[in-house]
C-alpha cells in the first residue's frame, strides 16, 4: 500500500507544480479514500474477531479530513498511518533477527548412506540408525553420535558461543550446529522431528506468534484512549467552532506510541536473548523474567552438570595421578557405562595421551579387565579390583573419602597391584555459585534447592551456596507445590530440566529448562516443553543475561510508551488550542512515533553489568 500511496503523492505533487490544484485536491482525496477502504475492512475484520486496537483513529482522522475538505491533511495522515507500519514492520525484523536466523537454518534434505552410496533424501526420512554425511558448511540435520575421528562444529547460532567446537568419536552432536571443519560422518539418534534444532524451530515459531501482554495491554486500552482523544477533539471543536482543530487533535493521536513502542522493544529483548544461547518462547515469559522474586532449582542436571566428574585422584605407590588416570581411562575406552565415559572425557581435558585397550572383559555394573601397554589392568568398584588380588593398600588410600554422600570410587589396578583410586561426583557448576549471588542482587529474596536426592548429598550438595530452603527426596508433585508455595514470596522461577521437573515448570510464572544439556535426551524435550525459557547452552549464568535483558527490555518499553504518550497528549492539547495545524500536527507525530521506535530498538544493545 505505500508504495502505491507514494506514486500518487509524487503525482499531485506535479500537478501542484503546474497549477493544476483541483486536480491535486482530487488525487490527495482519492488516495485518502484507498488507505480508508483497506483501514476500515480491517477494522471490521478485527472487531469480528473480538479485537479492538487503535486503528479506529486513523480512520477518523482521515474520515474527518475528507469530510472538512482537508484532502491534504488526510493524505497526510494516510502517508503517515502506512510508513507507521511500514516503519514497524521493519523495526519487528530487524529486531527478530536472531531468532528468524534460527528458522532460515533449517535444512530440508541429507545425504544419507544407502548400499554403498550417498542418497539426498528428505529430513523427514531420516531415522535413528541412518549414518549421514555433513558437509563442510552444512548444518547437522538431526541429533546424532560422531561416526568418525573428529568434527568441528560452530554452535554459535545456537549457544551465542562465538569459538568452533572440536568433537571427538562418540561425542553426540546437537543438530542445528554448523560443520566449520571437514566433512564427517553422523550415526543419527533420533528422527529429524525430534531432534534438539526440530524442538527449537517449533518454539521459536511459537515466540514469533505471539503477543506480550503489554502489547495486549494496548488494546485493553484503546477505548479509554479513544474517548479521551474523542472528547479533547470535540471539545475543541465545541469551543473554537472550528472543525479543523478537531481533525488537527485526531491526526496527533495516529498513529498511537503505545502499539508502536511495546512490541518492538519486547521482540528487541527476545531477539537479544536468544543472541545470547536463551530462547524465550514469547513476551509473556520476558516480562515475568522481569519481576522474577523467588528462584526454585533443581539439583541434578541443573545445580550441578548432571553426570559423574573426576573431582580427585588418590595415586599408589610407584604411579601418578596422571598415570593412574591415563590406564583407566585408556581400558574404559571400551566400556559405555557413564562412569567410563567421565574418565576417558576427564583424561581428555588434561591432555593424556592414551593407549588402546586390548582383550577386553566387562562385568555389567562392576568394572573392566584388559591389556593396556603390554600390563594387565582392572577398573571398577572396590570389591570388583579386590577380588583380583589388589586389595593391599586400598582401604587406607581412600579412607578419607567412605561415606562421602553421592560420590563414586573407582579403583584402580594393575598386575595384580593396586595403583590408585579415582572419585568422581555430579559436582556443583563453576558458576552455580556467581549465578546465585546474581540472583540476589537482582532482587530475588528467596532461593529454594528441591531435589529428589536423599537429605545428606541434598545438603552436601548446598553448603556454602546461600540457599533459604534445602528440600530432599521430593516427587515432581511436591516440587510443583513448593512452586505454588513460594508464590506468596512474589512471582516464582523454577529452573529444572528433566522430566520429573515438567510440573514444577508449568506451575511457576516463569520456567526455565536446561535445553542445551543437562539429562539430556527427552527429559531435556519435556521440559523445554513445559517451560517458557530454554537455556540452549549448558551454562546457568546465560539465565542472569537474560534476566537482565528482559528488565531492560521492559523499562525500555514502558519508557517509550510514557514519552510518547506524554508528547502526543500535549501535541493534542496545542491543536485543540490551534496552535497546531493538522498539517503541523501530522508531521510532528511521525516525528514522535520515529523516536518511539528507535528507543525501542535500543532493546538490542547489551545491557550493562548489574542492569
């Protein structure tokens, strides 16, 4: 539509030029009338859907220029309502920018082996087992395990992680990251619809639909907004005797800051978070992440990272820390059970090069035997690397570490000697203690830790990190009650990411799920579901970025709305006066809205610390 308005402004603009003002006249009315066509049967379309918005302003201002013989200022008031929403529909882009970058990305087919050859073959037809080729440049299309030496992968549209990942053979790859290195091969684990970037797709599809409640607020409001823009015009038209003043007061109140500013800023503050790894599924969510007073939190997967880690090592006579953990590891390389995995990946971050394992033999839930560099080498629990004769030494190495709750020890020998022992823990996150000092400081009065684990690693587990409540052994139902409980303490958050947690995040105001690691699998898929912030990378302190970008987004919003609120009410109350013209008055209200949403767009920008 403003194209075409444009074309026949610039056309009477010409027959101005050449002296041909009835024709102006005519072509000024004429494009007034097509703008108030369209505005009008969508008035009506609305007003059948039980909606009710400001538009009706701009319709009768430019109704009234039309009827008082103003053509030009109705042509006015037509530019201006059409580059308003021209105006905010761009600012809506390139405010959500981020989050439709997510959507673009998605691919739509995958080379998929098939007897000995590469087929493209829709996404949908990808299922569990399919080994895929990725490309240098493309985007992994399902979740899946590394099928080769290794990959590297920039998750940066997904976590806001600006360096490529190196992954290993066996690492699980989350779909939707971007192969930055060579080609490689992926055993997919799950079919496309289910995979992590498949659940992202949805929910940011979901976040774009929708409205915040301050852009809801907006139209609660219009009425009120109407009579009083109504009864200032006919007041002024009233007391002057003058028609024009009246138009002049409606042309200042089109089109209104409040349906500009609200939705800009809201989407700035979505889009900023989800830069930052945290996608908030709509603006309800960044608003309630806002006024956040009470914080409820899960333990496993969420206060701590939710899998066993080396946290100490414990070297016999004759051997290393290092040495001790290179032979395990360099033997669990052949098992799959969890406490292998930990070692091998601890081994991995410091460097250690290891050996591969030979003549392998694995006790289910027990330990493993084998050749590791030419020496026979036992890894399991304490009785299992006992019973092979190495018993000498080990229950004075580790006395100190018995009855440590929610610890495992894994003993370690080799020939027939014991070499160390090795503890591992679902140990607290490195930042879980910053992030709770952050959530003090933002005003949060009450930190509650519920978990379903037995009292003594519950409180171990919490010590020193500032908790106002410890709660153990709790069912899903008792988080979900302490959730409505806590409520009396103000608005409440509940963080969790598993399965056991999806009622306790559905009944908070505002929940926030580990999607990006935590359990993991469709534990970490119930929960995204339930609630209405993911945190898309495995790190707590993303939630404190958000938080503060939903603050800032919202006073940034409510200030827009205030400034223009207030400059278009006195802009009003100068043309009842007549000291606008409707001329004037159009013009200083394109002025005003241009401000209004360009102060949104700040919503963008980084908030500073503590903000």
């Amino acid at each position: 539509m403003l194209p075409a308005l444009l074309l026949a402004l610039a056309a009477s603009a010409l027959a101005w030029v050449a002296g041909q003002d009835t024709l102006a006249e005519r072509i000024w009315a004429a494009a007034t009338a097509a703008v108030l066509a369209v505005l009008v049967a969508h008035i009506f379309a609305s007003l059948r859907r039980g909606a009710f918005g400001l538009d009706l302003i701009a319709a009768l201002a430019m109704g009234s220029a039309l009827a008082f013989g103003e053509n030009l200022a109705g042509a006015i008031v037509a530019l201006m309502f059409t580059g308003g929403e021209a105006l905010e529909a761009f600012a809506q882009r390139r405010a959500a920018r981020e989050m439709t970058a997510l959507l673009a990305r998605l691919p739509r087919t995958a080379s998929r082996y098939a007897d000995g050859h590469l087929a493209d073959v829709p996404l949908e037809d990808l299922a569990p087992g399919d080994r895929i080729l990725v490309r240098r440049g493309e985007v992994v299309p399902v979740d899946g395990t590394l099928d080769g030496p290794t990959a590297v992968l920039d998750q940066s549209a997904l976590t806001g992680e600006p360096l490529p990942v190196r992954h290993g053979r066996g690492d699980t790859l989350m779909s939707g990251s971007t192969n930055a290195g060579d080609p490689f091969d992926l055993r997919a684990t799950r079919a496309a619809a289910e995979s992590t970037y498949a659940g992202i797709v949805r929910l940011v599809a979901a976040a774009q639909q929708s409205r915040a409640p301050m852009a809801r607020l907006a139209d609660r409001y219009a009425l009120g907004f109407l009579v009083i823009t109504l009864a200032l015009a006919g007041a002024a038209w009233g007391f002057s005797g003058d028609p024009v003043r009246l138009l002049a007061v409606l042309v200042i109140a089109t089109p209104c800051p409040l349906i500009l500013a609200v939705p800009v800023a809201i989407i700035s503050g979505m889009s900023r978070c989800a830069g930052r790894g945290v996608l908030v599924k709509d603006g309800g969510a960044l608003e309630r992440l806002a006024k956040v007073r009470a914080v409820v939190i899960d333990k496993t997967g969420t206060l701590t990272g939710g899998r066993p880690r080396l946290v100490d090592t414990k070297a016999g006579p004759g051997f290393t820390d290092d040495e001790v953990l290179r032979l395990a590891a360099s033997l669990d390389q052949g098992s799959a059970h969890v406490v292998a995995a930990a070692l091998v990946e601890a081994a991995g971050e410091r460097g250690l090069r290891l050996d591969t394992p030979a003549q392998l033999r694995e006790e289910a839930g027990s330990g493993l035997t084998g050749q590791v560099g030419g020496h026979l080498v036992a890894v399991g629990g304490r009785g299992f690397v006992a019973a092979r004769g190495a018993a000498r030494g080990m229950d004075g190495a580790i006395a100190d570490w018995a009855g440590r709750p929610g610890t495992v020890i894994v003993a370690v020998a080799v020939d027939g000697v014991f070499a160390g022992a090795l503890l591992l823990a679902d140990a607290v996150r490195e930042e879980a203690r910053s992030v709770l000092a952050a959530l003090r400081g933002m005003g949060v009065t009450r930190l509650v830790l519920a978990t379903g684990d037995e009292e003594g690693r519950a409180q171990a587990v919490a010590a020193g990190l500032g908790f106002d409540a410890v709660l153990s052994a709790m069912t899903p139902q008792d988080k979900a009650r302490t959730v409505a409980a806590e409520r009396a303490n103000g608005p409440v958050m509940m963080i969790g990411d598993g399965v056991n947690d999806a009622p306790a995040l559905a009944a908070a105001d505002i929940g926030v799920a580990m999607g990006g690691g935590g359990s993991g699998g469709h534990a970490s898929v119930a929960s995204s579901e339930a609630a209405g912030v993911v945190l898309l990378v495995d790190r707590l302190d993303r939630l404190i970025d958000a938080m503060r970008i939903a603050r800032r987004s919202r006073a940034i919003a409510l200030q827009s709305v205030t400034a223009g609120i207030g400059l278009s009410t006195l802009g009003m109350i100068a043309a009842a006066f007549g000291l606008l013209a409707p001329v004037e008055g159009a013009l200083l209200q394109e002025v005003i809205d241009v401000a209004v949403i360009l102060n949104a767009l700040r919503a963008l920008r980084a908030p500073g610390p503590g903000r």
